[in-house]
C-alpha cells in the first residue's frame, strides 16, 4: 500500500510542473502594436464567442526570436508564445509559434 501511494505521489509531483507551463506557452497572435506594447489575442478562437486582447510589454532585455532588443520584427500578423517574468506583463521571451 506505502508504495501505491509513493508512485502516485511521484506522478502527480511530475505532472505539476508540466500543467504550470501550459498557460504561459499558449499561441497568440499580434493584432495591435503601440510603442513596446504589444495587444495579442489567442491564436485559435471560436467565431460565435468575444475575446479580450492581452497587453504585453516589451524592453530591450526582451529575447525576440532569439535576439535581444529586435522588437522590430514583430509584426501584426505573427503568431507567438511568450515567457513572462513573473507575476508581470513584462515579456521576457517571445518566439515565434509552430504552425
């Protein structure tokens, strides 16, 4: 019996950190640009509900496909993931999503 209830321990303390992730690397596309601010919406949405855009900022320490300070690149249009810093809007990653 320990030993059921240590496997199923260790199972649900691996799933853990795979599920916190999820939110975070969800695929989003770039509808606005203002400055370093980006307005994003999900990438996959359904026609018949209404989505509120997301506001994302972005520094010059902000990694954009793979370089630092290349907020240029973006464009509207672009599907992305991005890495947030914690409890913040402040994008520290943002990668371009796989199609």
């Amino acid at each position: 019996m320990p030993t059921r209830r240590r496997l199923f321990a260790f199972i649900l303390f691996l799933c853990m950190p795979l599920g916190s992730c999820t939110h975070e690397n969800d695929a989003r596309v770039v509808e606005e640009i203002t400055g370093d601010t980006l307005f994003v919406a999900p990438s996959e949405q359904k026609p018949d509900e209404q989505y509120a855009l997301t506001k994302i900022r972005v520094t010059t320490d902000t990694i954009v496909y793979g370089k630092t300070d290349n907020t240029a690149d973006i464009q509207t249009g672009d599907t992305i993931q991005v890495t947030f810093k914690k409890d913040s809007i402040v994008a520290t990653e943002i990668r371009r999503a796989d199609n």
